[in-house]
C-alpha cells in the first residue's frame, strides 16, 4: 500500500535569510513544508505603504497569498521611541533615506535623541498568516528597553549595538541569536504562533 505523507505548505514572504532561518526553525518541525520569496522569483518587490506595521504585515501576506494561492506567512518590525512620539517606527527601515545604512539610521536616532531625556523604546513585530480558506492570524509583540547614547556589542543587525533591553540592561547587540531569539519580539510573535498552527487542521 503506497503512503502519502500530507505536508502543509507555507510560504514566507521575504527574502530575508535571518527571517527564512528563524521562521524555518519554527515551522518545520511543526509540520509544515516551508518555501520564501527566493521560490518565487518572478513575484514583484511589495511596496509596504500602509500607516501601521499590522497593515503591511497584512498586505505583504495578502498579495501573495492571492498571487500564489498557499498560505503565506509575513511579519513587518520595527523600533518605536516614546520621545519622538513613535518614530522611526514603520519606517525603521529608512528612517535616514530611502537607501540608508544601518548606520545611517543609528547616526540619526543618537542625534534626534540627543537633547531628551526620555529614552524609552520598544521594539514591535506584527505578525500575519494569510490562508486561502480561513480568517488570518495576527500576532503582535515587544521588546521594551531604551535608547543608549554610544554604541556596544557587536551582534544582531540595524538597531541593536544602541537598544538597552530593559530586562537586564545590556545592548541587543549583547546577545547571542538564541539569547536575542528567546525574548525578542519576532521571537515572542513566533513562540505565540506555534500552538494556533499546531491547532489548525
Ligand atoms: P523588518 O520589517 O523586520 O524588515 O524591519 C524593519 C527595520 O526595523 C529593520 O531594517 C531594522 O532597522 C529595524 N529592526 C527590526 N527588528 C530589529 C531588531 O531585532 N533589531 C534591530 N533592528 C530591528
């Protein structure tokens, strides 16, 4: 008798191979026959305009759902500073310019934050699952800490080397993957997904 093996298919919209990595690590050993952006080549850059990180984690999931007809799964980050009332935010990513550095974006941060006081931040990921034939899941999450005024640690990416985490007072840059993957906000978005998908028939 010939056995089929029924595999669940996902596909993460990016083509960031951190977010594929850490996604991946997730959802396989759940069950699920994971691709990325990289499978689909001829699929068109998403233009991530919506005023919110929910709306273009939405979007991202939504239009290549349509296009591909499979799950799709997108998550949009980003750093909010309470005293530049939510900025970078959304547009963490070209805070600086529409080409702008990782760097670029830390120079600016420091000297925005230069004069205040109140540095107080928190990182967000808002995650969404698109599905063909069931409502979407959305997931949001935070790692809460402050603005540092210089710059340490030497791991992670963009705003890491000058984000103090709250828990225990070292940079994000500090931290290991795992150590930064346990308490982060992807992560925690992550954690929270596995048993709503391990619950979907
Ligand atoms: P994305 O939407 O996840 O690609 O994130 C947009 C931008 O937010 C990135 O380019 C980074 O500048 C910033 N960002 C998001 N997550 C992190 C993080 O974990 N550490 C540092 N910067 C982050």
């Amino acid at each position: 008798m010939e056995m089929v093996i029924y595999m669940k298919e996902i596909v993460i919209a990016t083509k960031n191979k951190h977010k594929i990595e850490e996604m991946k690590a997730v959802l396989i050993p759940i069950g699920y026959d994971v691709l990325s952006l990289f499978d689909f080549d001829e699929f068109p850059e998403i233009i991530e305009d919506q005023d919110s990180f929910k709306g273009n984690a939405m979007k991202k999931a939504k239009e290549l759902s349509d296009y591909l007809n499979k799950t799709v799964i997108s998550d949009d980050s980003g750093l909010e500073v309470e005293a530049l009332e939510g900025a970078p935010g959304i547009f963490s990513a070209r805070y600086a310019g529409d080409n702008a550095s990782y760097e670029d974006n830390n120079e600016l941060l420091l000297l925005s934050m230069k004069h205040k006081e109140n540095r107080t931040a928190r990182f967000v990921t808002s995650l969404c699952v698109y599905f063909r034939d069931k409502e979407p899941i959305f997931i949001e999450q935070y790692l809460y800490g402050s603005i540092a005024k210089d710059y340490k640690g030497a791991n992670g990416f963009g705003y890491d080397p000058i984000f103090i985490v709250k828990e225990d007072g070292r940079r994000l840059a500090e931290y290991t993957m795992e150590e930064k993957n346990a308490i982060s906000h992807r992560g925690k978005c992550l954690k929270e997904l596995i048993p709503i998908l391990e619950n979907i028939k």
